[in-house]
C-alpha cells in the first residue's frame, strides 16, 4: 500500500537512528499502560525492517540498502512470461532483488478479485489465481501475502497536505469526499462481503498452509462503514477477531497498519498483544485525528506512543517484516521534493525504536 522517495551519510543516518533511540525511552503520547508492561527475561527473536520497492533497480533501492536495509516488499510487476504471478516472473523479482543485496519477503498486491469480494459469478477463477500466486510464491520461497478485502479501495481526499516545515502528506476529510451516490456495485451489505471472505478462506487457507505462506490481511483504509453504499468489515478490532476464527488456521493473518488501526482503538499497544501470532506483517506509521477525518504525519508526530508498541512486538515475538508506510515527502535541496528522504527518516527512527527495546 506504499506509493512513495540524498544522500545520507553513515553519520546523519546513525545520528538519526540514535536521536530515534532517544526519543523511544521516553513515553509522550498515548497507551501509559502498555508502556510500563514488564519486559521478558529474554528478547527473543526480532523483527526485521523492510520496505516496499519497485523494480527495475533505482535510487531507492540503494538508499535504502546504505541505511541497513536487508528486506524487500513488492508488487506483482515482473511479466517475464506475461504473467506477474508465475513461478518465473516471481523467480526474476527475487533474483533482482537478491543481486541488489535485499532479500525478496513480502508480496503486496492481488491479482483482480472484485468478483471474489462481491461473491459474484467468475470468483472461482479468480480464487484459483489467487491460489496459484500462493503455491508460485512457496515454491520461490516468499513468505507472507498482504491482501485487502475493498471493493473501493483506498480513500484520500489529499495527497499534499502541508507537515511539519513544509512536508508533505496524505490526507482524508469525509465531507470533501466529490465522488457522492451509489457505485457501480449498488448497495453492498456487510453480509454479502462476510459470506464471500468466508467462501474464499475456506478454499485458499489450504493451500497457503501447503505453500507455507501466510496471509496477511490489511485493514479498511479508512477503517469505517459504508462508503457511497458498499460496505466495508476490515474497520474494527472485532472485524479482525472474527476474521481469525472465520478460519482458524496459523496462516490466517493479519497485516497490522498502525495507522488504520490506531484510527479503530485508544490503545494499539494492547490491540497488538491481543492478536499477537496472528501479525504477519506490520505498517508502521501514525496519524492524527478520526476515521473520518484525519492527517498522515511523520512517524514521531502522530497519536500513537510508537516506543510503546515497537515493545508489543518484542513482547509477542513477532520476528516478521516492519515496514515504513505511507511516509511524508520531504523537501530537498533547492525546494525539490524527494520522497526517499521520508523514507529513510522513518527506517531510522525504527531503528532506533528497536534498538532502544531489544539491546539497551
């Protein structure tokens, strides 16, 4: 769900990192309780850092291999047989990947599945694409599947809403919402989209639990319901409980984006230890306002004690990929604009974040 982008010194960077560091031991925003939450005797495994990445090779990848980064996230993009989900098209991106230094974890894109979500004629066809990405993807051996369950998509009334000093972020007002009256789809009930995800997990689990791919589903963007009359039941934390009892099963996941998530609860620091084994992977990002209205902000300036919950995640032992998401565009040299500078501010601030919780 990243769309974001001189370099940095291995001094600036771990200045930045430490700075981070700093700021992670000192509690400033919400979830007190889950602050003071007893540390285990003993760290356990830990999460690793990636980022979303686009081939063929640029800018970005090299920065972010300078900053320490090890793991990538992609799309679907390498057609090399027309088909962006075979074996070799997903061979060819893990190559690439692994030439640049960065090990290839995380697919975060979907095949069509509209009809799937809608429980309309054509979702079996889809379902079996869905079901040969997942075999492709454990036989290259890539992990964990990130999918969403919008018939909308994702929803911004801004994409440049002024920062801090000047940067840039991605914005939601629901009364500046210009696309008014019912979809194409017609009125869409909750119902409707359970029964399809019912549908559609009890054929795909199976065959990710063969593969050894977990499926990480990620929240409503935004997180409530309904939009222009077309439910949408990824918005809350009971959505997300009865989505791992729907079928239970060691796959069956979640992808947990602090920022839709902090926008469905007070204390997303208890709601990652509630969940716990079922996080495949992590957003980490920040917000500030409602499910209605809110701003994106940098990864020190939002709602969310972020100290608070890179500690959740040790706690809980996730050791899978944490990914900066949806950061602002920083202003360059000569009042440029440059996306990687957000970027690599926020793979250094969970630096920090990590260290400060892991090794001090």
């Amino acid at each position: 769900m990243s769309d974001w982008q001189p370099d940095l010194t291995r001094r600036s960077f771990l200045g930045a990192s430490l700075a981070a560091a700093g700021a992670a031991a000192v509690p400033v925003r919400g979830g007190a309780a889950a602050a003071a939450a007893p540390r285990p005797a003993a760290p356990g495994p830990r999460m690793k850092i990636g980022t979303y990445l686009q081939l063929p090779m640029t800018r970005s990848i090299q920065l972010v291999r300078q900053a320490g980064v090890e793991h990538a996230v992609t799309g679907l993009e390498v057609r090399e047989d027309g088909v962006p989900w075979s074996v070799k098209s997903l061979q060819t991106a893990r190559q690439r990947f692994q030439e640049a230094g960065l090990q290839l974890a995380v697919i975060e894109s979907r095949p069509p599945m509209t009809r799937t979500k809608l429980g309309l004629p054509g979702r079996d066809e889809e379902i079996e694409t869905v079901c040969e990405l997942l075999k492709n993807m454990g036989t290259v051996g890539i992990h964990v599947w990130c999918y969403e369950w919008m018939v909308l998509g994702v929803r911004r009334t801004s994409r440049t809403r002024p920062t801090r000093a000047g940067a840039q972020v991605q914005a939601y007002d629901q009364a500046e919402e210009t696309q008014t009256g019912l979809t194409e789809y017609g009125q869409v009930p909750a119902g409707q989209l359970w029964d399809a995800l019912k549908y559609f997990l009890e054929r795909v689990v199976p065959v990710a639990e063969k593969a050894n791919v977990k499926l990480a589903m990620h929240p409503d963007d935004p997180p409530y319901s309904p939009i222009r009359g077309v439910a949408r039941i990824m918005s809350s934390l009971k959505d997300y409980q009865r989505l791992v009892d729907l079928v239970p099963s060691p796959v069956n996941g979640i992808t947990f984006c602090q920022g839709n998530f902090t926008l469905m609860t007070d204390d997303l620091p208890a709601a990652i230890r509630r969940f716990g084994r079922n996080i495949h992977f992590v957003h980490f990002r920040d917000v500030v306002g409602t499910r209605t209205k809110f701003d994106e902000t940098f990864p020190d300036a939002g709602k969310t004690n972020m100290a608070a919950c890179m500690r959740a995640y040790r706690d809980i032992g996730f050791d899978g990929i944490i990914s900066p998401d949806h950061w602002p565009v920083m202003g360059g040299a000569g009042g440029q604009r440059d996306g990687d500078m957000g970027r690599i501010f926020a793979i250094a601030y969970i630096r920090g974040l990590m260290d400060a919780c892991y090794d001090l």
